[in-house]
C-alpha cells in the first residue's frame, strides 16, 4: 500500500506540472493553429525571474511568482507580435510560425544564459516539510504543486467557459472569420491568448525548477512531453489536455517505479504510438472531413 500511496503522490505531482505547461500550449493552437516552440524557454524563464526576483532583489516568494507571471506574459505578447502577427493569413502559416518561434526561444535562451551563466542554480521557492500518510513521507513542495494547478485549471476552465473573454477566444478558435464579423477583436485575442499561455509557463517553470534545478535549457523535456500530451489528447483540446496530462504523469511514475528512469521514456513514446495509431486525431480529439 505504501507503494501504491508514493506512487500516486509521484504521478500527481509530475501531472500537475505538465498539465499546467500544456494547458498554455494546447490553448494557443486551438485558438491560432500555431505550435509555439518558445514555449519551453518562456518555461526556463519564470524559473530564473522568481529566482532573481527572491535572490538578488530579497522581494518574498509572492513577488518572484508574480514577476514571472507578468514577465514571461509580456514575453508572449512579443512572441504574437514578432512572429505570429506578421504571418496571419498567409498561406504558410504553421510552418512559418513553427520556424520563427524556435529562433525566438533560441534568443530567450542565449538571454538567460548570458545574465545567469550554465551553472544549475537552486530555486530559491522552497516549502519545507512533508505530510506523512501511512509510512509514506510527502514533500509539501509536492503538495504546494498540486494545489497551485489545481487552482489554475479550474481558473482557466471558468475563464474559458464562463467569462465574455473566454466565450471570444472559443469563437475565435472555431471560426475567425465569423468572429471577426460578429465585433471579435481578433487579434486582441490572439495576443491575448499567448500573454496567458506565457504566464502559464512561467508557473511550470517554477515548480519544475522547484524540484530539479534551474538550467538555461531545462524547459526542453517539459515542452517535450507536452507536445506528446497535446498530440494524445488531440491538438487544440484543452480539456483533454488536462486529464491527459495526469494520465501521463500516473502512468511515468508507475514505469519509473518498475522500470527504471532510463526506460520509462521509450515505452511512453510507445504507448503514444500505438494511441495514434488506434486514434490518429487524439484521445479526446474529433475527426475532420475535408473535401478535396
């Protein structure tokens, strides 16, 4: 039972933080058709401001999260307008896009590393002590992690559902145009829409720094399993995304448990495999009939 208990804890805890990061992208490819590649580097960032922000500034941890927040927030807003915004409508959109974003967190990243250096430095949020259930000792760090996306998913899905904002960012994801005729300030949205996922990346990056350490490069794996997530779940899907995510993050402790660091990894990439070979469009995903 013990095993079980650690187990569940682990998974939670490695959900949580996924579902946060890829929330934040899953939201702007529904809403723009747009894979965002600077996602994982905005991720390093919120990492490294909390970090300046609680170090060198000696501001609390409620500062240095919400400097990320708003940094890394403006940050997306840079993104739409130094590479999303030039290319709307063109008819190489998504790839032009794709390619552009990936020199934008290449120049983040060679940012962070030119005012931080390569060293791995500790994140200074830090929330000492454990609950004990059973034998099983919890780090509050991990209890702290999961309350924080639990707050935020449930915040994002009364913003999605029930506010004016949410209701236009839905309209525009399902038909711009339409949208746009009905007094949807489009590209208001669009920015919009990646200033929030900036700020979502600027939590995940704190939590995964939290528990590992702060590198230039560290939001690398975190964007990569949350493209795999939005690839299960179905691109654009963000509720899918969410239960994906803790699918994910329950399944990879399970495999680390038995299996090893090591090889965990593979065998998601399998199982991933064969979802989109049984479901190519996604888990949560729907099937799409274009005429030729």
């Amino acid at each position: 039972m013990d095993v079980v208990i650690q187990i569940i804890a682990s998974g939670l805890t490695l959900g949580a933080m996924y579902a946060v990061s890829t929330v934040g992208l899953s939201l702007v490819y529904g809403s723009l058709n747009m894979l965002n590649m600077a996602h994982g580097a905005l991720l390093a960032l919120g990492g490294y401001i909390c970090f300046y922000t609680m170090t060198a500034l000696g501001l609390p941890a409620l500062a240095g999260v919400l400097a990320a927040i708003v940094v890394c927030g403006l940050v997306g807003l840079l993104i739409y307008i130094c590479t999303a915004a030039p290319m709307l409508g063109s008819a190489q959109f998504e790839t032009g896009v794709f390619i552009a974003t990936i020199g934008f967190g290449a120049i983040v990243e060679n940012v962070i590393l030119r005012m931080f250096g390569p060293q791995p430095q500790p994140q200074s949020l830090q929330i000492p002590g454990d609950i004990v259930i059973g034998h099983v000792h919890i780090p509050n760090q991990n209890v702290m992690i999961l309350t924080v996306a639990l707050v935020l998913m449930v915040a994002m899905a009364l913003l999605l559902k029930r506010s004016r904002l949410g209701r236009a960012i839905r309209a525009t994801a399902q038909n711009r145009d339409a949208a746009q005729l009905m007094g949807v300030r489009v590209g208001w949205i669009y920015a919009t829409v990646l200033g929030l996922s900036g700020g979502l990346a600027a939590v995940s990056g704190i939590m995964v720094s939290s528990l590992y350490s702060l590198l230039p490069n560290m939001g690398g794996d975190p964007m990569l399993k949350a493209f795999i997530i939005c690839i299960v779940a179905g691109l654009g899907n963000v509720t899918g995304a969410v239960i994906a995510a803790i699918a994910l993050g329950l399944l990879e402790a399970t495999l680390q448990y038995n299996l090893g660091v090591q090889y965990s990894f593979a065998l998601l990439l399998f199982l991933v495999i064969i979802v989109l070979i049984w479901r190519p469009y996604g888990l949560f995903g729907r099937k799409q009939v274009v005429r030729l």
